[in-house]
C-alpha cells in the first residue's frame, strides 16, 4: 500500500532523447572583495585584490557528463607554490592572500569528450608597504658629519604594487620642482634592488633646509589602500652611525661557559637601532638580546663562529664590527704506524725504523699540546726516539714519533697524550702497542659470504674478516658505481669487519669494496676485498587491479603482464576463480599470459587471480568480474529543472544519462530514493525502463510535491538481472525564480534573496523578512503574525516593524521585480490591455495600524503610481487574501506600501504574493473577505498517517 501511494503521488515521464553528452565548457566568475575586474585581450580576465583579503574564484562549468574541475597555477619560485597542490572543486579560495600568491591560475573542465575547456584569470595583489626615508651624502664629502655648504640626499623607498608615487613635505609646506631653488627632486627611478624610488636632493645646506622632511608614498588610493609617510629630522647634528665593540677578538672560551658580547654605539643621530647576526646561521634560540648587549648561555661547539653588531639609523650605510668566538675543544684521536718508510716494508723488523703518528683535531689549534709515554712512563725525544709535531706531509695537529734501529727492549705499549694549553677541555690518549705480535692487515671473505643472495626486505650482514694487530677500521663502499651507501655516505665505517643492511631493497643488487683503512693500523697499501650481493624479489605484474563489467553469455579475455622479476626464469603462473584452480603453467620465452572466457555465465561473476611465481615470491593481478551496471550521470544543465507547482510545494526536474549502458546486461529498472537533507528517512520507488537504454540517451523523471523551501537528497541505482548497480547521489535545492514569467508568478518569501524583490530606496525604512520562529514579540505582543500564512512558526513573511525609531506616517516600500508585457501585433505595439489578477496574503493586527497600499509602476510612465488597492485600520489577528486585476500597457512593477500608525502596535505583514494571467477567479467580495487557506497534505504527511493507519489495523 505504501509504494502504491508512493507511486501515485510521485508521478514520473520516461523520455529518450538524442544524444545528450557534449563536451565542457567554462567560465571564471569572482566573489569576495575584488577591487578591480577587468577584461583583457583574448578574453583573459584581470582581477584585482588586496592584499589580507580572501580571493574566492568559482569555475562554472557545462557539459555532459558532469566534467571534473581542476584548479592550477602558473609555475613559479618555491614560495610561490600553490597550497601545495591543486585545487580539485569548483571554487577556488585563499584566505589572507599574499603578494607572492598573485598570479595566473587555471581552470580545466574534462569529461573524456573532446578537448578539455580551459579558462585563465590573472590575480593582481595590490599593497603597500611603510616608506624608508634614508639619508646619504655626496660621495668624498666628510662622512662624520653634515657639515654647512654640504650637498645631501633623501632617498624615499616603497614596496608596492602598483608602482607608488611619492611627494615631499618640509615641515607643513608641501615640495615641488622649481619651488626652491636649493632643492631638485629627482623624478622615479627603478632599480632591481630597491624598486621605483625619489631621491630629493638638498645643494649646499642652509639654515631653513634643516628641518623635518615627510615621504608621502600613495598608490592612489587603489584598492582603499591609504597613503602612507614617514618624518625624517634633519639637523647639523645629522651624522652616519659609529660603534664600539667591549669585547676582545677573538674570544676563545670553554664549552658550556657563559659569552656576553656588548656593542655601544659612539655617535650617529638619530640614535642607531643596534642589531646582532650570526655568520653561519641565525642567533642560537637560547641567546639573549637586551639593546646592544647580547648573551649567549651555556655555548657549544657548534655555535662558535663570527658574531656581528650592525647600527642602522638610515643615514649614510649601516656601521658592522665584528668578532670572533672560537670554543675550545679536542676530537677524533687517530694513530697509524709506518713501518720503515724508506725500504718500503710492510712489517715490523728489528734494526729498521718504525713510525707512530698520533692525530687530533683540536680548537684553537695553536693551544694544541702532545706528550708521549712508554709503559705510562714519560718519554722524551733523542737520537733514536725521535718526537716531533709538525710534518710538512701530513695535517696539522699531528705528532710524530720515530724509532731509529728498532730493538728488542723497544717493543711496549706508547701513548700519544693531547691537551690544550690553561686546561679545561678533557685529555684525549691513544695508545699503540709495539710487540713481535703486530703485524700489518690481511683482508679475506668468509667462502659462503660472496656471493650472497637474499630476498628483498631481508636484513644482510655482509663480511669481510680482517686479521693483523692492531685491527684497523674498514672502510666499505660500492665497487661497480658511483652511488651512496644505504646510510647516505660513500663510505661506511665498520669496527667488526661486517656490514649490516636492514630491509634490503632491489636497488642494493651489486658489488661491495671492504678495504683497511690507513688510520687506526698499519700505514700500508690498503688491503681490499669484494663482495657479491645479489637481492631477489618477487615478479612485479600488472594489472594490480581491474574491474571488468561483462553481461551474461559475453566473452572475454584477461591478461596478466610480468614486468620484473629475479630470477626471471622458472617463472610459473596460476589462474584462480576465488579459491578454484583453472589453469597453470610456466612462462618460458613469454612475459605475459592471458585467461578466456568464451561464454559468461552467473558463476563466471567473482573475482580472478593470476598468480606469476619465482623463488623470491609471487605477483598477483586480479581481475574483479561483476555484471553491475556502471553509475547514472545526472544531467545538469537542464533548463527550466524547477518549477512551482502550487504556492507551498515546487518541482524538479530529474534528467540522467546511463554511462556505459551496453557493457552490461540491459537495465530494466531504476530504484529511485529520495530524503529530505537533514532526515534519516528514505522514500523508495521503482522507475521501470522498457527496453534498452542506448549511449548517451537522456531519461528524464519529474518529482512533484517537493515542500519549499526544503532541499532533497536524490539517490539512484540502476538494476539489471546481476542486481543492484553503482549508485549516483545528487542534491536538489529550491531557489526562487530568477527570471520570473507572467504567466504564473508566486512568492512566498521562504528563499534569501525573497523572488528579486527589492526595497524602494526613496521611503523611510524597510520592510523585513522574519519568521515567527525568531522574531522576538516581547516588546509588542498584541501586533503582528504568530506564523506565516499557512500556519508554520518556521516560514517567512514580509512585515513592517513600528516600533521605535519609527514615526507616524514613514513608509516602506517594496518593489517586486520587473515584468515584460509582450506585444500583440508584428508592429511592437499592444493592441488591447492584457488583464493580470495580482493577489497576495496580509496580516493587519493592532490597535494601532496604519495603511497597507498597492500600486502600479509603470515603465516609460512619468506620472506617479497608479493605485490599485487600499486598506486602513485593524482587521484582527489573522490572514486574509486579497486580488485584484490589473492592466499594464508597458513593462511593470507591483509595490506594496506600509504605513505607520500612531503606536508601536502596528505592524503589518504580508505573504504569498502571486501574479497570473488572466483574470480574477472568485476575488474576495470588495477585496476584504478572509479566505481560510486550504489544508495542503504533503506526500510525506499523507504516507506517514497511511502508516500509522495501517499499523493500526494489524494491530
């Protein structure tokens, strides 16, 4: 019973049409606060924003299917990167837009017909910033001081867009050329550093010429930006800035200690603004600044460096001292031992030399301080032990210590001491042992460790086994290319002799160099070693994943590409139907293998897997097969979609085309749902289709009954004998008519923009629109509408509110918009006056209203408003209608005045106004008769009480 209702109620015409999809088309429209627009050549359009406003730009598009909007930008700097990506709706907004986001930006439409539609707008930022006034003086004049007789220079400088133009002031008096014969102003000129500038130019000095000077920068007041200025004083104290620095260069001082570094400024007026940089970086975060003096708490290594004061008072250039902090600290301790350097030996033997050499970075390098020890013992330098730390051949910060004709009771352990001069910084020792027992490096690779082959994601150790004493550091690398090491580097230290890599990649397949290295060991040709690595990964196939859409009885082919694999050979393949096997095999000389379907049939639906195999693993393509019918594409750009059907209730237009109706079984039927936005509750009904739908064909249903000014959320699904198919969701909203027709105009208030009405601009206040819902009536409860005309607390009405500022006898007015009366005969002429009934609903309760009027507006016609119908004093507290025929002879308006009475309860109130063709039917006797409005059950009242009627009745 209830889809019958249903299917009663919501009645629906099946239509086909030709082809209805059609390449997009598009154009740009602005919104917000542009200042400017303007149209270009080649129709690009110029908007223009300020800067800090919020640019909103909207893409509207036609076409069919619905296209895809996608947003860009011209590429530019790293700055100028739009949001990071594009936009991909249909508006476009930047809140709080900056200068570097002025641009060209793109709109692009596609739906697969045709080209894409593109459309560009260029987006101008326009600011201002605050004006620098510098002062300089003529170059090899005095730079201490402005002297008398002294040419000087105002230089004035703006950021802006557009280019900014500057004026001079001295003192109250405004500056021109020619009006002084001591000053010139330069006209602007733009340089790439400072942009467009005016210099005024000051010749010899006198007395009146010191004064205060005021740059006007003014872009002429585009955008609303005002002009902006800044005073300079200048006097014959005028002077560049000086600085001392309290501080010795350069300072050395421990890690961890305390730095303060003052700046005092000794001259300059006006008084120096003093600053502090950092030449590798910006200030530590911890320092602190206070005026000139800057502290730096608890220093570190890595923020020592060179440390500037900068004075700027914009006269001349800015004054620079700097100085240096040097931190104090010793690291990496490093030794080598070079067997007899001049028999190129690689072991140690006894009546040969031996060389021991100890390295260390040390900060300041000159505090650098080495000792040497045997057996802890102090060890001084002679004739055969010979100390020294400088070498020519090798880095700074090294010491040297040579046994001449080794013996016997030289073999003990040495230890290189480092330290710094006046202490504070931790020793670093490093000792080396002398025996029978050391001997150089040999380098081998365990046999099972090359080569070595892994699977991808595995975790590798790759080995080289390094024997000797001591045991030096190995250096890894890769040997077949030039590329990083898996943690960045070219080389890698290693302790072990082993390199471990987690989550081995394909990428890593090749061969690794383990090499001793010169340091921490022997200071001999390095051993090296190589290692094979060779990573195994699964077959990577494509498609990952395909939907396929077939109808019954259909063939079809699948197809599964091998694009990699190692091994590459011994390539296997299966194909499944869920967890069924249909076929194996191996892939030989082939990289692909295909699956056919000659026939489908309902357990040909489900989803396939081809499966490739090698040792590392398996690749999959997966196929899902299904007969669900693809989506329906809602038709936009139908015209005249939405109707008004009566004065409560509208309706809509539904138009779609199917995508791709032929890859599947024909669809016999539509489920269509519909819910009002904001319910829970669908309403349900089949559309069935006779017949197949063809590509592109236009299907068109009409929904009725739709209340005003609610929104509907439409929901359709198209089925075939699979089932259901892809649903398509859209939202269907009420908005008055744009464009109003004679034939049957209603308003009834319920949207924002209230039918086009407007407020007459030359009465005394305006009419407003309300609900009972919000108005309050605190104030005036004995006057006014409780509800709008048909009873609800939730719908608008127009009304007149009297209470105070209003007076007695100010009126409102309000206009409706303009109606065409079309000529009768070929000559532009109207023949014979066409009658119009206009009607409308009024509430006219207190004791003290006024009037409510009605007049006729006429285009062309210079007299005043012709009257149509009138009405003064109480009428009670409830509506009553009122029409009246009307006969305009040119283009026409419709205005409804409302008149204050002699109190604040007196407002009036109107609804429902309509204009028809035609002539009154059935008007209220002398246009005073109250007319009950009829009860109006709307489908979703009358199959809610058919519910609950029903359930009573099982029950």
């Amino acid at each position: 019973k209830l889809h019958l209702c249903f299917s009663l109620q919501l009645t629906f015409i099946y239509l086909i049409f030709s082809s209805t999809t059609a390449p997009p088309t598009v154009r740009i429209i602005h919104s917000g606060h542009a200042c400017n627009v303007e149209e270009e050549r080649y129709t690009e359009r110029v908007y223009t924003i300020r800067e800090g406003e919020t640019l909103e730009l909207a893409c509207l598009v036609s076409g069919h299917p619905r296209p895809q909007i996608r947003w860009t930008k011209t590429a530019g700097s790293a700055s100028d990167r739009f949001q990071d990506s594009s936009v991909f709706n249909e508006t476009l907004r930047i809140t709080r837009i900056q200068r570097l986001q002025g641009g060209r930006y793109y709109c692009k439409a596609e739906n697969g017909l045709g080209s894409p539609a593109i459309k560009s707008i260029r987006v101008d930022v326009y600011y201002l910033d605050d004006p620098i006034v510098t002062v300089h003086q003529s170059i090899g004049e005095a730079k201490e001081q402005f002297y008398y007789e002294r040419t000087v220079f105002l230089r004035c400088m703006a950021n802006s867009n557009p280019p900014v133009r500057y004026s001079w002031r001295r003192g109250q008096e405004f500056l021109s050329q020619g009006s002084d014969k001591g000053v010139e102003i330069y006209e602007p000129f733009f340089t790439q550093l400072q942009g467009e500038t005016k210099i005024l130019k000051l010749k010899n000095l006198r007395p009146q010429d010191y004064a205060n000077y005021s740059c006007i920068a003014s872009v002429r007041n585009v955008c609303g930006i005002a002009n902006k200025n800044v005073l300079f004083k200048l006097s014959n104290k005028t002077a560049s800035p000086t600085i001392k620095l309290l501080v010795e260069d350069p300072i050395v001082v421990n890690p961890g200690q305390t730095v303060t570094l003052v700046c005092v400024t000794s001259g300059g007026d006006p008084t120096p603004t003093l600053t502090w940089v950092h030449s590798a970086d910006e200030l530590p975060k911890k320092s602190v600044l206070n005026g000139g003096t800057l502290t730096l708490p608890a220093i570190s290594i890595e923020e020592a460096g060179v440390y500037s004061c900068v004075a700027s008072n914009n006269v001349g250039n800015p004054a620079k001292k700097s100085t240096t902090i040097v931190v104090r600290g010793l690291k990496k301790g490093r030794f080598w031992i070079t067997p007899d350097p001049y028999h190129n030996d690689d072991n140690i033997q006894i009546g040969r030399e031996v060389k021991i050499s100890c390295q260390v970075e040390a900060t300041p390098p000159e505090e650098l301080l080495f000792s040497w020890l045997k057996n802890g013992r102090s060890l001084r330098s002679s004739e055969r032990m010979v100390i020294t730390h400088t070498d020519p051949e090798v880095q700074p910060g090294t010491t040297n210590l040579d046994i001449i004709d080794l013996k016997f009771t030289d073999f003990g352990t040495y230890t290189c001491v480092a330290v710094l001069k006046n202490g504070g910084i931790p020793e670093i020792s490093i000792d080396v042992n002398i025996s029978s027992t050391t001997v150089p490096p040999e380098l081998t690779v365990p046999r099972d460790k090359s080569p070595l082959v892994v699977q991808e994601g595995d975790t590798v150790e790759l080995q080289c086994l390094v024997s000797g004493k001591p045991k030096p550091i190995i250096l890894w690398s890769r040997a077949d290319k030039e590329v990083p090491m898996p943690d960045g580097g070219l080389q890698t230290e290693s302790y072990d002799g082993a390199l471990r890599i987690v989550n081995v990649s394909r990428e890593m397949t090749g061969t690794y160099r383990c090499a001793t290295s010169q340091y921490n060991g022997f200071n001999v040709k390095p051993r090296e070693a190589l290692v094979e690595l060779t990573v195994q990964y699964p077959p990577a196939v494509e498609p990952l994943f395909t939907e396929i859409r077939q109808g019954l009885g259909r063939a079809f082919t699948l197809n599964c590409r091998m694009l990699r694999a190692h091994p590459s050979k011994v390539l296997k393949y299966e194909w499944k139907l869920g967890t069924r096997l249909l076929t194996m095999g191996q892939l030989d000389q082939r990289d692909e293998t295909d699956y056919h379907v000659r026939a489908l049939n309902r357990e040909g639906y489900g989803e396939y897997t081809c499966e490739v195999t090698n040792e590392a693993g398996a690749g999959a393509c997966r196929f899902l097969v299904t007969g669900r019918a693809y989506a329906p594409e809602f038709y936009y750009d139908t015209y005249s979609a939405l109707w008004q059907n009566r004065p409560r209730v509208y309706g809509f237009k539904l138009q779609w085309t199917q995508q791709n109706p032929l890859s599947v079984d024909r669809i016999v039927a539509y489920r269509l749902g519909i819910k009002q936005t904001g319910q829970s509750r669908w309403w349900e009904q089949e559309i069935p289709m006779e017949g197949a739908i063809a590509k592109g064909e236009l299907i068109t249903h009409n929904l009725t009954e739709l209340i005003k000014p609610e929104a509907y959320l439409v929901r359709l699904t198209p089925i075939t004998r699979f089932g259901e198919g892809d649903s398509t969701d859209r939202t269907i909203r009420y908005s008055a008519p744009v464009n109003p027709h004679l034939r049957e105009f209603q308003c009834s208030f319920e949207d924002e923009a209230v039918c086009m009405f407007t407020q007459d601009k030359t009465d005394d206040f305006d009419w407003t629109r309300h609900s009972a819902a919000t108005r309050d009536t605190k104030y005036t409860p004995n006057t006014g509408p409780s509800s709008d005309r048909v009873g609800s607390k939730q719908g608008f009405y127009m009304y007149i509110e009297t209470s105070r500022p209003r007076l007695e006898g100010e009126k409102a007015r309000l206009l409706t918009p303009t109606f065409n009366v079309a000529p009768k005969s070929p000559y532009g002429t109207v023949t014979s006056s066409p009658t119009y009934c206009f009607g409308f609903y009024y509430h006219m309760y207190g004791k003290h209203i006024g009037a409510l009027n009605a007049y006729l507006r006429q285009k062309a016609q210079s007299g005043a408003d012709s009257s149509v119908w009138t009405l003064v004093g109480n009428q009670g507290d409830r509506w009553k209608q009122a029409k009246v025929n009307i006969h305009p002879t040119a283009s026409f308006q419709l205005v409804l005045e409302g008149i204050r009475g002699p109190g604040i309860e007196g407002d009036i109130a109107i609804d429902d106004v309509t204009i028809e063709e035609g002539e009154c039917k059935d008007p209220p006797p002398n246009n005073l008769r109250s007319l009950s409005p009829p009860t109006a059950h709307h489908i979703w009242q009358f199959l809610v009480t058919l519910t609950l009627v029903f359930v009573g009745h099982q029950r």
